[in-house]
C-alpha cells in the first residue's frame, strides 16, 4: 500500500555513534541496506554523540549542520541509522523538508519491494500498517502524504484522522484473519507431508551470508542469490536425498538482521515459525564478515524470539573461500558435529557437511522411536 517514491531517490544516510563497539560495521550494514532498496547515496554523515536529542535526535545544533549538507548534496531523503519516534520524524520531516527513514522505514521498504508471494505481501503490509498506525497522530499523518495509498484526501482533521484510524483497524484485523487462515492451510499441508522418516532442515542466518548459495548447493537448485540484504522472502522447500536414500526436505528462509524490526516479526512470525518446525537448523554465517560474532548473537537471539533455539544446529561458517581456509568440521563434547567451516560458492565443505546431516538423521531415527513409542502407548 505504500508508494514508492525512494526508489532512484538521492539520500543522505546518517549514523549516530553513541559509544557502539560496531559503529563501523553498522555504518557498513546502514549503506548496504540503503543500496539494497536502490537508493543513491550522495552523502554520509557520521556524529559522535552520548545521548538521543528527543526533539532531533541529533540535536538542534548538529540539525542545522546536517540540513545545510543535505541541501548541498541535494538530498530529498534523509536516512536514519536508528529507530526514531513518531515525533523526532515528524519534527525532522518538517526541519529538513526532506522524507526521513528510519532504520525500521527501511528495512520495511525494502521487504515491500522483495515481498512476490501472496502471503508475504500481506506480511509487508501488515507489519507497514503497524508501523503506520502508531506514526498517525493530529497535525501529520502519513496517509495524506502517501496518495494513492488508502485513498484519504484533504488535511488531517480530528473527524479525519479518526476515520483513518478506523479504517487502518479494520485492515489490520483483515490482514490476520487472512493470515491466520493461511497459516492454518500452511499446518495441515505441513501435517500431510511431515513423516518421520524425513528429515526437516531449515537454512537460517544473517542477511546475505550465503543461505540461498548453500541451498543451491545441496539441491541445485537456482533460487536467486544475489549480493543484496533480504534478497530472500519467501520460503523455499526442494527434496534432497543424502547417503543411502535418506530423504530430507531442505528450506531456504528470510534473512535475520541486528534489530529486526518487532512489526516485521510479529508479520513474519507464520514464514520464521517455519524453522521452529524444523528437526534440524543449518545456521549459515559469512565468516569473511569481520563482523560475523555480532550476526551469530543477532540470529541466536531471534531464534529464542520465535522459540527456535532448542532444535539441534549446525553452525555453517560460509565463504571459507575468501579467507583461504581449507573445510573442516568440529565436534561438541558429546562427539556431535557442532560446526563446519565451508564454500556454499566453490562446494569445498558440502560433503562433510552431508556428513553432519545423515549423523543428525540417525540421531533422530533414534528420537523419532521413542516418541512413536509414547504416541502409541498414550494411544492405548
Ligand atoms: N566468495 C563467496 N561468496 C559467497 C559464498 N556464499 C555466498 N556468497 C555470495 O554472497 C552473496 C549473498 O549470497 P546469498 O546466498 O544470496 O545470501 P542469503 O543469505 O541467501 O541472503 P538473503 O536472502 O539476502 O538474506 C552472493 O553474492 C553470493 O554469491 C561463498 O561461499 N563464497
Ligand atoms: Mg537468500
């Protein structure tokens, strides 16, 4: 429902360093995602500072510095590496005469333009309402901005601005009652194919760290990888059979980023839940980020969020390639593979790593007994 004005769009990217250890890496991060939803930057701006101005932000001294760079540069949309409120976007708007994203904006815009299934785009616009509703408050509304979006016309007056909210409630209640029953459709056609002889791996892990290349890999299949943040939204499902016969259904899933959205999680919650189904997560990090521990804490802590943390893993260190490291796997203290290094790129590393899957696969023959044993018994 969202226009989509940015694309094209010239953008000053502004970054805030409160004292962050990963300034410089979320710098990095904040430019990616700027390029990954086709913007052009035409100006950074760093500041140092040791606490959020609650009118700015970046307080009414640094404002005017930044306006003056964001006029030079010609500007028209002003990135914000952080999550702002309501009314530091609103006073921000008005001050730059410029359309501010926060980091959260963003990452929402970017998931509009990806989202291809039905069921994701009514993820996006869900998590884009939620957004919305808590920005739609007297004297600047959003939707009068975004014509073309629900169709309000005229200034945001009292009667108005009740009659959006309005209809943004009912939308909302719309959206996951559709949702809802999709996700219902999703359970019994997962119950209709789950059988205990096959296994459930689900790919996981930060953005772009190679999930789509790793999966192409162990299927052949060709799902789009690319060098770009969320270039996967939908999940992806393809069989692969390992050692003697072992059947196993592999998914390729949405990308995890530091601070992910909580109005993108809660939408996305059905498509992420799809790994808390799963017998066995292969958790996939670009070792060659210097940056990759923070991705690794980011992603086990989202895991805990859709409560997928307990479901056996494989730490998957990927793009070994580009660090001239040779393949090699470690075990934990009860001899389990706990980790491989590994190419999803050149392959180097997948055969170790089938290896990994088929000991998990006799793991959970082993488990699968023992709750056949149970169902029966409680059967009787
Ligand atoms: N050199 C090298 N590049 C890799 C390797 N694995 C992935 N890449 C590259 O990293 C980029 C991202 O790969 P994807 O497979 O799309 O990553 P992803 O995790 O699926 O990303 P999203 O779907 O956007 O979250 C692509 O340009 C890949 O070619 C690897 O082992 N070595
Ligand atoms: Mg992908």
């Amino acid at each position: 429902m969202f226009e989509r004005p940015n694309e094209g769009k010239s953008a000053c990217v502004i970054s805030i360093n409160f004292g962050d250890v990963d300034f410089e890496e979320s710098v990095e991060e904040i430019k990616e995602l700027v390029l990954s939803a086709d913007m052009k930057i035409v100006s950074t701006v760093n500041i140092k500072k040791s606490a959020p101005d609650p009118k700015y932000f970046l307080g009414s001294g640094k404002a005017e510095e930044v306006k003056f760079i964001i006029q030079e540069s010609k500007a028209d949309t002003v990135i914000f590496n952080h999550n702002l409120s309501p009314s530091q976007e609103r006073n921000l708007e008005k001050y730059f005469s410029a359309l501010i994203l926060d980091r959260t904006a963003l990452i929402l815009f970017i998931f509009a333009k990806r989202a291809k299934s039905h069921e994701g785009k009514l993820q996006v616009e869900l998590a884009q309402l939620d957004h919305l509703s808590a920005r739609l408050i007297k004297g600047w509304s959003h939707l009068e901005r975004q014509k073309g979006g629900i169709g309000v016309r005229g200034g945001p007056g009292e009667k108005q601005l009740e009659l959006d909210r309005r209809m943004l409630r009912l939308r909302i209640k719309q959206l996951k009652e559709k949702l809802d029953k999709l996700k219902r459709q999703r359970t019994m056609q997962r119950k209709k194919r789950s059988r205990p002889s096959v296994l459930n791996i689900s790919i996981v892990g930060y953005t772009n760290a190679g999930k789509s290349t790793l999966f192409n890999q162990l299927t052949r299949a060709d799902t789009l990888a690319m060098n770009q943040l969320f270039a996967t939204l939908d999940t992806t499902s393809r069989k692969l059979f390992i050692g003697e016969g072992v059947e196993c259904v592999v998914s390729d899933t949405v990308g995890f980023i530091k601070s992910l959205p909580t109005t993108l999680i809660e939408a996305f919650k059905s498509t992420l839940e799809e790994s808390r189904e799963a017998d066995l997560l292969l958790h996939v990090v670009n070792m060659a980020n210097p940056n990759h521990h923070e991705q690794i804490i980011a992603v086990h802590k989202i895991l805990e969020e859709i409560k997928a943390s307990s479901i056996p893993q494989i730490l998957v260190l990927n793009q070994i390639d580009r660090l001239d490291i040779k393949a090699n796997h470690e075990r934990d203290e009860y001899g389990r593979i706990s980790s491989i290094q590994l190419s999803a790129k050149t392959g180097e590393g997948i055969e170790l790593l089938k290896e990994a899957i088929l000991e998990v696969y006799e793991v959970s023959q082993i488990t699968n007994t023992d709750k056949f044993k149970e169902t029966s018994l409680n059967n009787t």
